[in-house]
C-alpha cells in the first residue's frame, strides 16, 4: 500500500490516489503517515473526505496532529474536529496548545464550551479522561419498538448503539438495556420490565485500572460512568480499556526495569527524554550500592588472607539476585491481576520459604560439584555453596513480601522489582558470606 | 455477599439460598467459590438453575470443575455442558480425564462429535483454540428485514448478535455486517448491498498473539476465523482476547525474570511446580557465571595488589546490570507492540549509544565524587568510574541489541532480558574493569 501511495504522489495522480485512500483504512493511513514526510502527510489529508479524515486524525500521534493543524485551514479544522467523538477530541484539545483550543472553542456553543472544560478538567488516568458522551438514552416508559424507532433516528452519530441508558427526567442513570435484548425481545414489551437494573458503573474520578479490572471480570463491551448524584455523565468502551490495559502494562514493565514510566514511543522519544527516565533509578542504585562497598572493605583482611573468595562474589549476588527477581515478579503481578491479595502474605511468605529451599538446595549442590571439580578448596566450595543456600531464602522472602509492604503503603508494588531487590540482597549476601567465611575457614 | 451465602449454608436455608444466589453474576458467585470447601460450592452448584449452573461452571478453576464433575449425577453434567458454549466446552474437555471426556462424548451426535475432536486438535495458543462456532450466519440474497428475523429466530444462542456472517451454500465467507447497520439502514436493502467485503479475517493455526494485535490495531469486538479454503469454521469475541493478551503479558513478566511461563495462579500453584519453572534458568545463570569468577581468578595479582579494587564490583556490575536492563526491557516490549521492527536494529544501536553516554557521563561523575569523598585514591576512583562510563554503555548497546537478534532468530525476545543481559555485561565489565586498572593504577 505504502509503494503505491508513494507513487502516486510522485506522480502527482491525485484523482487516482483520492480514490486510492477511499478504498483503505483509517488506521492504515495513519501508518503510511508515519513512513512519509510533513508535506506529503497534509496533501494526503487534504485528499480525505472530512468524516474519514477525523477517523485518520484520531489515530494520528500528538507531533502529526500538531503538524496537520498548523498547516490546514480554520475551517477545515473545525470540520474534522465536529467529525470526533467526544473522547478523541478531548484527547485532541488536551495536547494542542492554547491558541489552537482557544480558536476551535470560538465556534461551540456556551452549553459545549462547558461540557468541553468539565472534561478537559478529569484527572489523566481517571475514568472521567477515557469516556465519551455519544451514548443512546431511552425512557422507561418506551416500548421496545419506540426505542428501536429512537435508535434508528439517533444511533448513526453514537459510539456504541450495543448497550442504550435508560435515564429519568433528570438524566439519573435507572437501568441498561442491550440491543441484543432489544432485538431478541418481543417488541411491544415496556423498557422498564425488560432493562437490567443492576448493572455495574463507575464514577468520573476512578482510576482507569480499576475501571478496566471491571472490563476483564465480567467481560463487558462498555461501562456507564456517573456522577455522585448516580447522573449519567459518559461512557467507557472496551477498546479504550484494551489500550488501557497495554499501557499498564507497559509502565509495570518500565516501572520493574528501574525507568520513569512514560507513554512515549521508543523510536519517537529523543535521546534526553530517554536518559531522563533512566538515569534517576541508576543514580539512586548506584549510591546504595555504597553499602555493598562498605562490607566489602571492613572484611577487608578476610579477602587478603583467602583472595579466591572475591571471584564469587559476582555468582553469588547475580543468582541471589535472580532468584528475587523471580518472586518479586509474580508478587507484583499477582497484585496487578487482583490474584493476590495484601492478606495473603503470610501464605506468600511460607510459600517462598519453601520453594526457596526446594531451589536453592539443588542449586548450592550443583554449585558445591561445579567449584570441587575446578579445584578449589572444599572448605571455600562449602562456604561459597552455604551462602548460596542462604541468599537464595532471603532473596526469595524479601523478593515476595516487600511488593505486599509496598502496596499495603499504598506505593506501587512495581517498584520493588528486580533492581531494588537485587540491591538489598546483594547487602545482606555479602554480610552473610563475609561471616560465614570468617567462622568457617577459620581466619 | 459471601457471609451471607455462608450463613445460609450453615442455618440449612436452601430455598432462601436459591433465591439469594438467582441475584447474583456467575462470576462473582465463581469467587465465592475460592473461599469455600467443596462440599459447600457442591450444595451451592446444585441449587442453580442449569442455563446459570452452566455461566458459573465457565468461570471455575480446573480443579473446581474436577470436584463437581465427581460428585454431581451424569445427566446433571450432561446438561450443563449443553449449556455451555462451545468454547467454554471445548477448554473444559481440554482439562478433563478422557473417561469424563469419553462419558460426555457417548451423547454427542456423530457431527458433533467430529466438531469437537477437530477443535480438540488446534494447537494450544492458537487462533483456533479460541473460536466459538455460536455465529450467526446469513445469505447475501436476504433483505435486511429478513436477515433481522433470522437474527430473532436463531441469536438466542448466540455467543454475540452483534455481528453476522455472511456465507454461500459452501459455507465461504463472502462478508460481514454488523448489527449496527441492520438496525440503522433501510430494512429493503439487500444483504449483498450493505454487508463489508473487506473485513479482517484469521486463520485456525494463526498465533494468538498475532490476533489480539488485530482486535488492538483495528478496535474490533469479533474476528472471523476461516480455513485455508477461505470457509468460516468460528469467531473469536473481545473478551477471550482480553484475556489473551493478559497472559501475554504475564508469560513476558515471567520469562523476563528468568522462569519458565505458566498459566497457573501464584497461590493455587504447588510449591514444586513454582520451583521446577525457576530452577532451570537459576542453574544456567549460575553455572554461566563461570566465567566470571575465571575473569576475577586470573587477574588475582591485580585484586591482591589494591584489594579496594573488589570493594568496587558489586556496585559496578549492578549499575550496568541495571542499564542494560533498562534497555533490553524497552526494545522487548517494543517489539511485543509492534512499535519496534527488526529493520529498525540500526536506528536502536544509534540511540541506546547516545543515550548510554548522556547517561553515563552523570553516572561516572557523581561516582568519581563520591568515592572521592569518601576518601579513595583519586587513581582508584577515576578507574572505578570510567569503567561505569564503559560498562553502562556497553550493557545498553547489548541490552538494546540482543533481544532483535533473539527475534531476528526466531527465539523470544523475552528471554533476552535483565537476567541474561546482567550475567553478559558482567562479563564485559570485568575485562573491561580489571584492564582499566592494570595501566591505569600501574602495577
């Protein structure tokens, strides 16, 4: 498609490639736009009919939007803003800068201009920020023919017509009612006797992971947000949660690695943005590792006298390491994923105590084989093959229990990945290795 | 809700019970089903109508499932699995011993039954595992009247109504259309005139992944899946998918931490079975770091000669651990999104080099202050912190670089994260550290 495009526009076809673009998608023209220049962008834009070019725009990122705006007329970026549902032109508004909201709010009604400033004001990552308002309202005093006749006449400019809102007279939300029932039910049946009454809602200010856990535990396609005063204000559709749902997971990702979460592309974030999410997390680790340098240097003798002791260090802090990581990652997602709950930790705790023995039995074993046959001393093979057994158990209950702690402190559990892990047990590793040594090989 | 259905239990009050059940949603009555014993969830299973009996049975465990099917009568499971959609019946047989399977299979028809030893068949994460055959299917020849009546007729056991398959006397997809336009359009038109010809389709053997990238990238809420003779064999619905793509993401937490994937909850699972998927990659890791100690043990007259050199290791080789990390997780998740493409290796080495020196040179910088301050040889620290500077941007280029590799040969690029990224750049940072001092420090 991207070839054909291409050519077309060099060859300055433009009837060829209007008709070229009727035929393709939105969303694949969203991509082309990533692969071509500014320029050739706009005279592709120009060349859409305004409704599907609002379909484009929506799926544009925050750089093109800005490009096509600064470049296309007034009213022509009124047309297509009109063309956007509620959602996806809040998105919009929210990343322009002030003139641009200023002119495209000159041409709103006073009733829109205030819906518009009441959404713009929902917190980011609310379920107030992912709603939108072209939803189907019905009365409960209709048939379901009179509301299947309201549908046909309304549902063209909506989101969703799958699910309609049964609202009363002061627009309080009193019930819901599939299309699905709609058309399956008898048609002269009363909307009131056949709506669900006991729906699941959210409100304006939830945070949109615990909007989307609704999504995932009973499988809905929307979800009706209202007010505190139970009035119907919008409405979340599943495949809003589903990008929800990526991007959690995304941060959680980042957040484990030891970066600032971002929603930025990688191949579209710049170098100092890069840096700036990483280096923070890098600073903080590396000055905690001060205290690993501390016990090394006051144990200072007990390396000079049996020098072969620093050579496993490195084993001895990775598999610890390693080893919790491994707990702190399940924890963590069992807490994303609701399976595991902050009362559960002490079946976490009992549970990590004994799979940490299960594997770091077998572990200081293959290791006490592994050091014998390179020739070292048994005594130091012991040494090295006991402590390995022992930061193995910490590793692990420290790794499982400390997400528990940070979420019961209401941080989140995602910060107490891998890195952080690792830099704890890495101290008292080396605490209980440095003993051990001086007990054992008897200094 | 649970200790009022646990205090009906205990005072015997079954038909109150029944009543108090009939208000709730199968799937939170499924949670309730975690917090009792089995004999409680048997009295509670038996009280349900069938048709609800059956949306419960779909939410259970596959243990919860075995302790019914053990202890309810063969007709009373017959029933529920007639009820069940054919999906749901198909990951249950999954799950089942094959004398269960053999019992439910004697009276299936000869049809049926050769319809659920084909979906049998499909391999585990594919698209096939995750179709439904609860479709509606129309003919092109139908008015949308028509095709609205038989949507009333025959949706009743529809997995969804929401959007319609249009097929020929062959049972080849000719077209889709969704129920969005039967209610909106004139209901003369013809089928053949409004219904999509170009829809998104997969096929039964297609990756799982690979289609919930689909439902992402093109918002959809069903996707036809066809044979390679382009006839429809079922549908895959928005809700299977979003569960999809959660167990995606956890196999991607898992495998990044170094364990084998399950689907298994962290509580419900056996402390051998959480220990068998993390041993594996702990021994590997452990046995790899050979080498380390091999790098350490031949620059012994080094270590010997300034023993503070030691003190230093821990903290470098979490930093660059960390770094390379950092990487590895952004380029691995980029990849999962299909944000990041393997030709893109060039544009990823440029950038993790660009970043890894504005990330760096702080780095080193505040290390040279703080060794310096706590009163190390200016020789030692400059040592210490140029090596940072090198091993920080070595693990970012090898963090950024090996997971398209990992995908470039077909592996997962999961595998390719912090754990064995830490355990290669400790490698490099030893050589690199141990050389640096050498001349440097003049021994």
């Amino acid at each position: 498609m991207l070839e054909k495009v291409i050519e077309l526009i060099d060859e300055k076809k433009f009837p060829a490639l209007k008709e070229e673009l009727k035929e393709m998608r939105a969303v694949d023209i969203a991509e082309i736009f990533e692969e071509l220049d500014v320029k050739n962008c706009i005279i592709i834009f120009r060349l859409l009919p305004k409704d599907f070019a609002a379909d484009v725009f929506a799926y544009l990122s925050s750089q093109q939007r800005k490009d096509i705006v600064s470049s296309i007329h007034e009213s022509h970026l009124n047309d297509i803003v009109d063309e956007l549902y509620f959602d996806d032109m809040i998105d919009f508004l929210e990343e322009m800068p002030a003139n641009v909201v200023k002119r495209i709010l000159v041409t709103a009604t006073d009733e829109e201009r205030k819906l518009i400033n009441q959404f713009l004001n929902y917190p980011e990552n609310s379920a107030g920020s992912l709603m939108t308002i072209e939803y189907v309202d019905l009365k409960k005093e209709m048939t379901i023919k009179e509301a299947l006749n309201h549908i046909k006449k309304t549902g063209v400019d909506k989101e969703t017509i799958y699910t309609s809102y049964v609202l009363n007279e002061k627009r309080k939300l009193e019930g819901i009612i599939s299309l699905r029932k709609l058309v399956l039910l008898d048609e002269h049946l009363l909307i009131s006797d056949v709506m669900n009454e006991d729906y699941i809602t959210s409100t304006t200010l939830d945070d949109q992971e615990e909007v989307a856990q609704l999504f995932k535990k009973y499988d809905l396609l929307t979800v009706p947000v209202v007010d505190k005063e139970g009035r119907l204000v919008g409405i979340i559709t599943i495949d809003d949660i589903v990008d929800v749902i990526e991007r959690e997971n995304t941060e959680d990702f980042q957040k484990m690695a030891a970066m600032a979460p971002t929603d930025e592309e990688y191949l579209s974030s710049s170098v100092f943005s890069l840096a700036r999410k990483r280096i923070v997390w890098l600073l903080i680790l590396m000055i905690t590792a001060t205290f690993t340098e501390m016990i090394i240097a006051s144990f200072e003798s007990v390396l000079a006298a049996v020098a072969v002791l620093a050579a496993s260090i490195p084993m001895l802090m990775n598999t610890a390491g390693n080893a919790g990581s491994q707990s702190s990652t399940l924890i963590i997602r069992g807490i994303a994923l609701g399976e595991v709950q902050l009362t559960d930790y002490l079946k976490v705790f009992s549970k990590e105590l004994r799979v940490s023995m299960v594997v770091g039995i077998p572990l200081a074993t293959v290791n006490f084989i592994r050091m014998a046959v390179l020739g070292n001393e048994l005594s130091i093979a012991f040494t090295v093959s006991l402590t390995l057994l022992l930061a193995t158990m910490m590793a692990k209950m420290v790794g499982g229990i400390l997400p528990i702690i940070a979420k019961k402190m209401k941080l989140d559990p995602a910060i107490m990945a891998g890195p952080l892990i690792t830099t704890i047990v890495d101290v008292l590793s080396l605490l209980v290795y440095f003993n051990i040594a001086s007990v054992l090989i008897k200094l």
